[in-house]
C-alpha cells in the first residue's frame, strides 16, 4: 500500500527542510521557525512533477528577495537517494523538481505488485468512521434525492475504507413521530374504505395517496380480513402501521441493494424511545443547563453553542420533536458505539441543521469537529433535451427503482458522482443509456473491455503477462506511455484526496483520464508485433491501467465488463 506520489511529496519537504536548516546554520538566512512546506503540481509540464513556493513564504522573515532564497535553498539540496533529476527556479521564486523517469516505472512495479489493492493507503490508521446516508422517509419510494445521496455516501465510505478506516454504513429508520401517525391514519382509512367501500371513511388530505398504502391494505385484508373493524383506532393504526412499514423499509432495502448498496446497520428511531435513551438525553441537557422553557416547552440553547436560534425539543404536549432524537441519536454515535468520527449526508434543504446538530453534540460533551455534515444538492432529469419528472413505466414521479429500471445501476452511479456534492446535478436519461464513448461510464467501461480483449489475444497466442521484474520498463519512452504511467501513479494520491475532502467526484473525473491517456497510448503505441522486450513493456502498462480502472470502479460499484 504505498502512495508514490506523496512519498516524493514528502521527501521534497525534507530536503527542503534541510536546506533551509543548513542555510540558517551558515548565516545565509536568520534563525527563524520554519513554516509548513508545501509541495504542490505545477499546471504548466515544463515546470517539472512537483514544486513549492517555500522562499516566497520565507521572504518577510529572511529579508531577501524569493528569489535570492530560492537560489539558497537549490544551492544546498542534498539530492541524493531521490527521484530528482534537476531543480530549477521559476517566477518569482518557485522551487521547481523534475523528476527520473525511474519513479514511473517503480509505480507500474508497484502496481503490479499490489494488484487489487493498489490504490489502497492507510491515512485511516483503523479510525472508527460512521457515515449514514439516505436514512429515507420509510412511509413512501425512494426518490432522486436518495439516489444521489445513496451513490454518494457509499462511494465517500468505500474510498474511507480504501484509506485505511474502519468504516460502518447506516441508515437511521424514522420509525417514530408525525410521519409514522400519519402513516397510520392513512392504512387505516384505505383499510377501511377497500371493505366497506370509499365513502365509509374521508381519505385525509394530507395522507399518503400511494399505491403502495393500498397493496399493503388488500395484502392485510387477504390475511385477516376484517378484525380490526371494532378494534378501538389508536390500537387498529398501530397494528396496520406493525404489518406494513416492515414491508416498506424491506422494499427500500431491496431497492438499495439493486442499487449496490449495503449497510451494515439499520438503526430505528423508535429503539432510542423503547430504551430511554431519548428521555435521558433531553435530562442530560437539562442538568447541563442547556434548556430552558418558555410557552410550556422545552428549548435547547443552540444559539450560545453557534446556532442562529434556539430549537423546541420537547412539545407543549409533552412529545419530544425530531431534533431531540437527532440529539440522541448522536449521543449513541458517539458515547454509546464510539465512533471517532461520524459523517451525515442530508439533501439541500438540510443547510439550517449543520450549525443545530453541532451545537447538539457539543453540549452532549463531544467535540462538534468529530461530526461532519455533507450537503449535497438538487437532481434535474433530462429526457430528450427536457426536464423528466414522470416514469415512462408508471406515469408517475421516477423512483430509484424506475431509474434503475431505464439507466441500469452503473450509470446511474457513475452519472451521481460526476459532480461535486455541493453542485446542482442535470442527469441525461438518453446519454446514460448510449453505448458511445460520448457516454462517460461507457467509455471507461470499454476502455477496460478493451485491454481484457488484447491480453486475451496475446494470451491466445501464448504470450502472457510477464513478471515486472523480467521486463525492462526503461523502454517505455513515448509522451504517449509517459503520460500514462504518471496518470496510474497518480492513483493512491487521489485516494487520499478524496478522503480528505469527501468528494469522490474526483474519481469519475480520474478515472476519465485514465481511460482517455489509455485509448491514446493504444491508438499510438502498437503492442502485439512489436520487438519483444518493447512488447512485454508495454504489455505491464496496459495491464496496469486495467488494474487500475477496474480499481476505481470497485470503489464507485460499477462493474467492469471484459467483454462489450
């Protein structure tokens, strides 16, 4: 598991660090406390693989020119035991580093070395991370809000997991409250309209008008007739609400396992009633001071924890609301189940309850930093050049299970995660379903089909693929099979990045590249036919952008055809 890209990083930083200690030593600079060193990839390639901007941050407190620094510093690298070819001074005073060619041929070593795991670091170090996503409504269907965050959240915890963390996958049920009343209230009333027929009862105008209230109602009736009739309401909604919503959130796990999607925990609101916890988290809050009451409910202080306002979380009537079982329920995360740290993927609406939930589990006494929220905004469907709200299936609004039904599990995942969360999302129904490489999943799906294809061919006429250690990578010298090699090492790296800022986006858009870097090299470079130690070269290179396109789409859950 080893991340070549941020092992030259970091071996720039130290001979930087080095150079700059030497120079304080020999009076050249004062003794000053040396800042963060950063080593960034320059835009321009004649620039060189990496360079740092160190005596420009240094210029104030040395006195001298950037420059004048910069000079200093190349002066007294020690670059020995390095990638490093040549450093040069640019602009203003940028230090840049040009690399070998031998660190590109030590990562398809790498790569072929580690297989499967490539691409794998360990920046988690076995840190305990939850991250709970889609936690949909379980009255009703999934809906794009809940495609988007589903293919989100599971691509943020895959790429934790590829970085080293301890990773659970939840979804919070909301089993009790308002929502599960008016579930309630409307089973009952289709209940009882399917036997003494429609006008026996006024559907309620805010009731769910599914279709689903009425399959669970004729299924009910079909085994036990009518025997809730006389039962007295309260306890007839509770039965009806016992039967179907199981139905429901099975139909929901059905749904996001087609989707690729499997949690390993699903957690019930109603369980933080059924255990106390709930009302022993509202009388932590009281003791701590942290609520007050005011027209006979209970607040929370949010504002004195960095919230806009206060929020109510226990009723007039006596009944907790959301936000104090959101406050509970975080509790358990953290308290309870010790998770280190606890991720949160709410749709756009959700903008207001980033500062309330950290002002929660800051008084619950965990520090708010462990929790971090990621909003992700608006899906728009596109059908021939126009918005799409309707199912061409059902003629009503697309569920998760109608788009899956038109676009297939790998588009759609792949279509998710090609912006980043914080972008609106316009989804073309027609482009994902394209077989052309104007389709984005496509092209990288063929890119790989296409490679399994050669080696298969070579493979068919005896020649397989070589032990790296046989082959003599140095021949690989085109732009071509230059710029490809750089791109596949370049692949622990985006890892950690994606970890770091919870935008797995990053690797529809690397994995682009890769596909478009390899179809380049393919259309340039000739493999089969070629002077066999230049064939065999080439073949770790195709062979190792296989292995890496069929690395990030593990992660992302797309398969990767051999044939197409």
């Amino acid at each position: 598991m080893i991340n070549i890209v941020d092992d030259i990083r970091q071996s720039i930083k130290d001979i930087v660090r080095q150079s700059v200690l030497k120079n304080i030593e020999d009076g050249n600079i004062p003794d000053i406390e040396i800042p963060e060193i950063s080593v960034e990839t320059p835009r321009e390639v004649q620039h060189g693989e990496f360079s740092t901007n160190i005596a420009m941050q240094l210029t104030r407190m040395a006195r001298k020119a950037p420059r004048q620094i910069a000079e200093m510093i190349i002066n007294n690298l020690n670059l020995e035991g390095t990638y490093i070819e040549k450093v040069d001074c640019a602009g203003p005073g940028f230090i840049n580093f040009h690399l070998k060619n031998d660190w590109l041929y030590d990562s398809l070593k790498i790569i072929q070395n580690e297989k499967e795991d490539y691409g794998k670091i360990n920046i988690g170090k076995g840190q305990k991370v939850m991250v709970e996503f889609v936690s949909a409504n379980p009255t009703g269907p999934l809906h794009m809000g809940n495609a988007r965050g589903g293919a989100l959240g599971d691509c943020i915890a895959s790429v934790l997991e590829a970085a080293g963390y301890d990773v659970t996958r939840e979804f919070y049920i909301n089993d009790a409250g308002n929502q599960i009343e008016k579930f309630g209230i409307s089973l009952e009333a289709r209940y009882i309209q399917l036997l003494k027929g429609e006008d026996a009862i006024e559907f309620p105008e805010d009731g769910y008008h599914g279709e689903d209230i009425i399959e669970h109602m004729k299924e009910y009736i079909n085994q036990y007739g009518d025997k809730l009739l006389d039962a007295e309401p309260s306890e007839r909604r509770k039965e009806l609400v016992k039967f179907a919503l199981p139905r429901n959130i099975n139909r929901i796990r059905e749904g996001l396992e087609q989707y690729g999607i499997k949690f390993d925990v699903w957690f019930s609101e109603q369980s933080l009633y059924d255990s106390g916890e709930l009302w022993e988290t509202i009388n932590y809050l009281k003791e701590k001071g942290w609520t007050y009451e005011k027209d006979n409910a209970l607040w929370f202080k949010a504002s004195e924890l960095g919230a806009d306002k206060d929020d109510v979380i226990v009723r007039s009537n006596g009944f907790p609301t959301y936000f104090a079982s959101d406050i509970a329920y975080h509790r358990n995360k953290f308290l309870k189940r010790n998770f280190d740290r606890v991720i949160d993927l709410l749709g756009a609406d959700h903008h207001g309850h980033v500062a309330r939930m950290k002002a929660g589990v800051s008084a619950v006494g965990v520090d708010p930093s462990k929790l971090e929220i990621v909003i992700f905004q608006l899906v728009r469907l596109y059908r021939n050049g126009e918005i799409a709200r309707m199912s061409k299936r059902t003629g009503k609004a697309i569920s998760l299970t109608d788009l899956l039904e038109e676009v297939g599990k790998d588009a759609a995942r792949f279509f998710f995660n090609t912006k980043a969360s914080g972008s609106h999302l316009d989804f073309d129904l027609d482009l994902a379903v394209k077989q052309s490489n104007d389709n984005p999943v496509y092209y990288v799906q063929y890119a790989h089909a296409r490679i399994c294809s050669m080696l298969r061919l070579l493979e068919s006429e005896g020649v397989k693929v070589p032990t790296v250690e046989d082959v003599n990578l140095s021949l690989l010298q085109t732009r071509e099979e230059m710029e490809l090699m750089k791109k596949l090492a370049e692949f622990p790296d985006e890892i950690r990045i994606c970890a770091q800022t919870l935008e797995p986006s990053r690797l529809t858009h690397y994995v682009l590249d890769v596909a478009s870097l390899f179809h380049s090299f393919y259309n340039a470079c000739r493999v089969k036919g070629e002077e066999e130690n230049l064939m065999k070269a080439r073949i770790i290179l195709v062979d190792s952008a296989r292995i890496v396109i069929k690395n990030v789409l593990n992660i992302l859950s797309i398969s990767a055809p051999e044939r197409m």
